[in-house]
C-alpha cells in the first residue's frame, strides 16, 4: 500500500498578509494537543498554508499511520512552526504534513471525507475514494479511529493494555510549537529556508515566493 494519500483539502491554502504581526504575547512554550483539532477548536478555523505551498500529498497509508502512532506512543516529534498574520491567521511554514495527518484521523478524512467534499465541491477522483478507503481501513485496523478512542472510557475495562496506555496518552500527547516573530517577509524567508533544505522549491513556488515581497 504505496499510494500516496491527497490530505491538501484538510488545511486551506491563503495569501500572506503583507503587515506587521499583530501586537500580541504568543507563548513560546506552547504546544499542540489533539483537542486544539478537534470540533469546538479556537485554532483550527485560523489554521493556513501559505498559497504557494507544493500539495499535501506526499505521505503515503504507512507513513500517516506511523505518525499517528508516534504521536500517541508519546514519541519525539519535531516542532511544527508557525506564523500568525497581522489578521490574526495562523500559518503552518513547517509542519503541514504532520498537522494533517492528525486533522484526518480526528475527521476521518483521508481525501474523501465531508472536509475534502466541501473542498473539491463534491467532484473527487475515484483513485482519491480509492486510496482514502485503503488508508481509512489501513489505520483503524492497526492504531483505531479517533471515534475509538473517544468511545473508549466507556468500555476501558474490556481494552487490551497498549490501547489503554494509548488511551490515558491521548490527553496529555502533544507537539512542541515554535513561533516565527516579525512580520510576511519574515515569514516567507522562514518558510523558504526551511523548505528549501528539505526539498527544493520548484520553480512556480519561487515565483510566487518572489512576486509577494
């Protein structure tokens, strides 16, 4: 199962806001937890990547999967890093692979869900329908839902241990955040940089990095 899995609807794409950063404390220290993804979450309508952003679409079943187990295992994870806009929009300048792979375990969306209908108006490609289903059964068989989980206080006692320890996990498990302080050029110079020693920005991405300064 080496498909790679499309999770680009599950974060919105947006254009940076050429202004200062908004005047405001950012905890240094904070961190994200699962329920700042889940429904009622303060964080997650603000949530964006930066326009010229490549697809998230480079992680395969296995690869979602292992990650989410890594996070509920209480693995070491890296900082995700973001920047919030003078309009109070919070950008992902790394990290959108790791955030959506979480956001499609809280909302069983792996490209074919109500997130990614509303995202592709309803028209997705029956390969996408294909793999989300392969990737859905794939990740409940090995790790369970995120309904499981949420349902499981109700029949602990019947659980086997390592679903347990995951269980008592799950509301402590989180990921370290770091901030980028100052204001779009800042940001994208971030972003590039980062970027930039992962993979190589392709061509069109340079452009649009060029055209918003």
């Amino acid at each position: 199962m080496s498909s790679k899995v499309n999770l680009d609807a599950l974060i919105p794409k947006e254009d940076f806001e050429i202004q200062e950063n908004t005047n405001c404390l950012l905890n240094k220290d904070s961190m994200l937890s699962i329920r700042q993804l889940d429904e009622g979450s303060f964080l997650l309508p603000w949530l964006r990547k930066p326009d010229f952003q490549r697809e998230t679409n480079e992680w395969d079943s296995e690869k979602i999967c292992d990650f989410i187990q890594s996070f509920l295992d209480g693995e070491l994870i890296p900082a995700i890093i973001l920047w919030r806009s003078a309009g109070g929009i919070t950008f992902v300048i790394d990290g959108a692979h790791r955030i959506s792979a979480l956001i499609s375990w809280v909302y069983d969306d792996y490209g074919d869900g109500a997130i990614s209908q509303i995202f592709y108006e309803g028209v997705i490609p029956e390969k996408q329908v294909e793999i989300a289903e392969q990737t859905r059964s794939y990740i409940n068989n090995k790790i369970g839902s995120y309904q499981d989980y949420k349902n499981a206080l109700k029949n602990y006692n019947n659980l086997d241990s390592k679903f347990k320890e995951r269980v008592r996990s799950l509301g402590v498990s989180a990921i370290q955040l770091q901030w980028v302080e100052g204001n779009a050029d800042k940001a994208e110079s971030s972003f590039f940089r980062i970027n930039q020693q992962a993979s190589p920005i392709n061509s069109t991405e340079l452009f649009f990095l060029t055209r918003i300064k």
